[in-house]
C-alpha cells in the first residue's frame, strides 16, 4: 500500500518478505525524517530514528523485538507533513 505525505510526492510502504516490516521510501529529494511507534491504541513506544535520507530508494528496519503479536503505527515526521504507516507483527 503507497502512502502520501501531504505536498510532496515521496512515497512510503511496508514490505514484510524479510519476515519483519520493512519500510520502503522513494524520496524526490533529501529529507529530514522522524520516525516513532505507537500500539493500535495509540499508546506511544517511543521513537526509532531521526535522520536525513537521500534524495531516491531508502529503507528503514524497526527494531520490533521484544514487541508482542499485533498491530502497530509508524508515524513519519517531515517538515512536509506527518503520515501514519499501519503494520501486523504475527
């Protein structure tokens, strides 16, 4: 699933082949991006990363051990906008 951040054309996804969620991103230019973790509740787990990521194909891989079956929300931060990235740990 593709996934927007407001006014800009960067595109974000979950890719699960590794066996553990991969986040893909196609950048159109360097970016400054904050990542954080939230349950299905919306209780907050705290933040992975804060990083500028080149301009094209990047990927990000949550560090998820310890974190029980379930469904989770990456929030990504830019100075673009926020997008919410919905995940399944099974």
């Amino acid at each position: 699933m593709f996934r927007r951040i407001p006014d800009n054309n960067s595109l974000f996804w979950i890719n699960y082949k590794t066996g553990q969620p991969v986040l893909h991103m196609r950048l159109e230019q360097s970016t400054k991006l904050a990542f954080s973790l939230f349950d299905i509740s919306g209780k907050d787990l705290g933040r992975f990363a804060k990083s500028v990521f080149q301009s094209g194909e990047n990927e990000f891989i949550p560090n998820v051990s310890g974190l029980s079956k379930g469904v989770y929300v990456i929030r990504i931060v830019s100075e673009a906008g926020v997008q919410a990235i919905k995940f399944v740990l099974d």
